[in-house]
C-alpha cells in the first residue's frame, strides 16, 4: 500500500521543521516516513519528538519495552512498527528467536515469567483495552510504579503509532528484502 498523504520532504517543511529534519538527519541518517507524514501537522511533530524518545529512559528494561511495543504492533498488524522496532530491540539484546517467538510467549521457554507478563500486558492493552486488575498487581510485584507506568506509556505509544501508520499508509523506508 501506498502511502495516503505525501511524504514532506525537507524542502516543502516550514523553517522550524527544517531544523527537526536536520536534527533527526544528524542523528540516524535519515527521517523516517513516519516524521514526514506527521510533519503535515507541523506543530505536533517537535512536541511528540520531546516526548517519544523519552520512553526509553527509566528503570524499565529496553528488552521489556521492545518485547511489549514489537507484540503490541504485531497485534495491530502494523508491518512499519514491527520492524523499526525489531531492529531496536535486537540492538537492545532481545533475540530474533524470541520476536520470532512473541505470538507462542505463554508456552515458548525462550521467556522467563516477567518476560510473560509484560507481553501478556501488551496484549490486553491492545486487544482489549481493559487489564485485569491481577495482572497489573502481579506486575507490582515485578516492577516499581515509575517502571510499570513507563511500560503502560510505552504500550500507549506502540498503539498510537500502529494506528496513525496504519491509518495513513506509511511505508517502510528500505526494502527489508535486500537488507538479508
């Protein structure tokens, strides 16, 4: 699928959009379709990168995040989502062989029981909005609230970017084919 609206490349972006392509070029190398997508709503884009990346910081494991955000896209079947953040999470030390494995976490023993309850959280965020009131407790009993919140953020997070890239069509920058 195409995407739905255009891509806004750095020179059809307002100055102060200019610089935050500049910023992310400098960064990774590239801005990704998801950022010149959003850039249509200019005022939205240099907010949302104060906060995104922040997600990452805190006592959260980086793996627990990726486990959720990677099984949280692939609930919503979003292709763009699950493969930018596979590839964080691998360079987080997730495996292949357990995103490979995230769709048969409850039997696979390529997960330990924390591990479990953090894509089970995934889950029912994502399929079905309300959480069970003892999978948050036994989750307490794993995480301290600043890590629990920063996980229920970042499985927020994984949803808004599946819809909004979903809904709008965005297309991954490289062809996952000739990357091996």
């Amino acid at each position: 699928m195409a995407a739905r609206v255009p891509y806004l490349d750095r020179t059809q972006v307002e100055p102060e959009i200019q610089s935050v392509y500049d910023t992310l070029q400098k960064a990774s190398g590239r801005v990704l379709n998801f950022y010149r997508l959003m850039a249509h709503h200019a005022r939205s884009l240099p907010p949302f990168l104060g906060w995104y990346p922040k997600l990452r910081e805190g006592p959260l494991d980086l793996k627990l995040r990726y486990l959720a955000y990677v099984r949280a896209s692939q609930l919503n079947r979003c292709r763009y989502c699950v493969t930018h953040n596979s590839a964080a999470g691998r360079r987080a030390g997730v495996s292949k062989e357990q995103f490979d494995a995230l769709a048969d976490y409850r039997t696979s023993p390529l997960f330990s029981e924390l591990e479990r309850l953090v894509i089970r959280y995934a889950e029912e965020m994502t399929a079905r909005v309300q959480v069970e009131a003892a999978l948050v407790e036994t989750l307490r009993q794993h995480l301290a609230p600043e890590a629990l919140v920063q996980l229920t953020l970042t499985i927020a997070a994984a949803n808004f970017t599946n819809r909004f890239n979903e809904a709008l069509g965005t297309e991954l920058e490289f062809d996952e084919t000739r990357r091996g």
